[in-house]
C-alpha cells in the first residue's frame, strides 16, 4: 500500500514547516511542501507554490490524500491596513475556501485546518476554561476571519464528502519562536524590570511539539473526522509563574516588579494598548478533555523541556 500524500501549507512557516519536518522523520506519510517562495525544505520533499492572495492559479491537488492547511495571515499587534478585516478575510476565508473546493474536486479525502483559540473568545475566567463545545464568539478580525473560514469548511464537508478537521490552538512556542514570545526572552536575557510580580492570572499554550503531534495524529485517525480540538499542554501558567521559569530557563534572575493587574490596564488602556494589557494580566484557559477523549491523545512533551529547548535556541541564535 502507498503511503498517503500530505500536501502541508505554510510550509515556510513556524507551524507548518515543523510539521514537514515531523512528517519526514516518521517516515508513514509523503509530505509535499506548499509555499510561496525559498524554504529550507529544498532537496528534502517535494515542494509546490502556493499563493492564497489569489495571484497565481492554486497548484495540482491531484494525489493528494491529506491536506494540512497552516497557511493564513497571522494575527498582529500593530495591524497596519486601513480594513484589516478585509485582507484577513482575503487570505483566511476566501484563499481557504479557493484551496478546499480544489481539494474536494481533486478527491483529497480529508482537510485539517489549523485555526486559534481566538475563535473562541479573548478570556476566560480563571476555573472556567474554554471548550470545544462553547458557543464561538472572536473578538477581533483575525479570529473572525478564522471562524468564518470554520464555517465555510463545514458547509464544504457536507457538500462534497471530505472530511474537515478543525484545531484550535492558543499560544504557540517552541525553539524559534518569534513575535511577542520572543521580545519576552529579550526583556528578561537583558534583565529589563517588568512590572509583571504580581499577575494571578492562568494561561494556557501549547509547545510546537505537542501540536504538530496533534496535527499528526489527525491525519489518519478515524475518529478525527468532522471534530473540532482545542489543544494545549495540559498545564496552565500565570504570567508571573511564565516570566520566572523562562528566566530560570535563560539562566537568568527575573526581575519582577510586584504591581497589580489594575494598576497595569488602565495606563496601558490610556497609551491604546489596552489589547497587550489584557493579554498580560487576563486568563485565558483551553480544556482538551475531548481532544484526549476523542483521540485517546495526551501531550507528550512536558512544558518544562520544551521552555529550556525555546531558552536555548534563542542564547544559540540571539547574535546571529
């Protein structure tokens, strides 16, 4: 029996390239990278162009059994467009609906989406964790954006057969990281003062690793179909309990000024970056009981392993 073609978009990308990477090493699944330019995957597997803005024609589907949709434009912080919601839409909504119809009428047989946890809501309150069984509710454009592309994809399945699985993952770190997680472990290797001592909220996140495991079992498992996950590492941190074992990770001492969360917001609010302040100091708990229910799955790497591999790829990489 062949082994099942995995076209994985984004492959350019923190997720979607670890995921190749997995793929290649398990050596069960042939993955096809698809991407829009140079990646380090050249001579590894296959690699196809893609282009969800619409300006080149979508690639050759035909073969392709499982498609592993990573590719989107990503939620920022200073969003610069006039009409944000238009260009997340542009490339979440439209550029996956363009791709998935391609894949039904090209017989691929199941779509996972990679989505976010923002499909759910901003916050949560602490003990009160969100589910996948919650009424949606984003509160921004890029988690909009993705919801609606939730919706198109489930109408598409009843349409034409093809299975759709949907994840839904909160913050993503790993070795590589970037964005705000990233600024974080500058902050802290500089030994910069953070009013962040006193912050008793609890935040999940998931380790790379724990989610391109995920991703990997929904290729094939035949209860996958049709389901929603939300996905985690199984263990929640406050902000506080974060910044100190990164440090510890960095093999540096946090430098915490104990200020409460009040005394935060309202000056952030003040300066408009509210949104980062609610991000700091708010809660925002995942539970994956049906994720560990549905695919008897559990995290498989430990929050703390995978914090000291993040610390160490970036003391490794920071003056490159």
């Amino acid at each position: 029996m062949n082994a099942p073609r995995v076209l994985v978009t984004g492959a350019r990308g923190f997720v979607g390239e670890a995921v190749v990477f997995r793929l290649l090493l398990d050596r069960r699944f042939i993955p096809v990278a698809a991407t829009r330019g140079e990646t380090r995957l050249k001579g590894l597997c296959s690699i196809v162009l893609l282009d969800l803005a619409g300006r080149n024609a979508l690639p050759d589907l035909k073969g392709i059994d499982v498609i592993i949709h990573a590719a989107a434009r990503v939620h920022v912080m200073d969003e610069s467009s006039s009409d944000p919601l238009a260009e997340y839409r542009r490339i979440n909504v439209e550029g996956t609906v363009q791709l998935a119809l391609k894949a039904a009428a090209s017989g691929v047989k199941r779509f996972i989406f990679i989505s976010s946890i923002k499909v759910n809501g901003e916050q949560t309150e602490v003990g009160r964790p969100f589910t996948a069984l919650d009424q949606p509710a984003p509160q921004d454009s890029y988690g909009l954006s993705k919801f609606e592309a939730e919706i198109a994809l489930q109408e598409i399945a009843q349409d034409t057969g093809m299975e759709v699985v949907i994840i839904r993952p909160p913050l993503v770190y790993g070795p590589g990281v970037r964005a705000n997680f990233l600024s974080m472990m500058r902050w802290l290797d500089k030994g910069v003062p953070l009013p962040l001592g006193a912050i008793g909220n609890l935040r999940s996140m998931v380790s790379l690793a724990n989610l391109v495991d995920l991703v990997v079992i929904c290729i094939d498992h035949s209860r996958a179909g049709g389901q929603v996950f939300l996905v985690s590492d199984g263990e929640d941190l406050s902000i506080t309990a974060l910044l100190k074992s990164m440090a510890h990770a960095l093999g540096r001492k946090a430098s915490l000024i104990p200020l409460p969360a009040a005394m935060l917001i309202w000056p952030a609010t003040l300066l408009g970056r509210k949104a980062l302040a609610q991000r700091l100091c708010g809660s925002l708990q995942v539970d994956i009981s049906h994720t560990r229910k549905i695919l008897g799955w559990a995290p498989p790497f430990a929050m703390e392993r995978i914090l000291r591999q993040t610390a160490d790829h970036y003391l490794d990489n920071k003056n490159r």
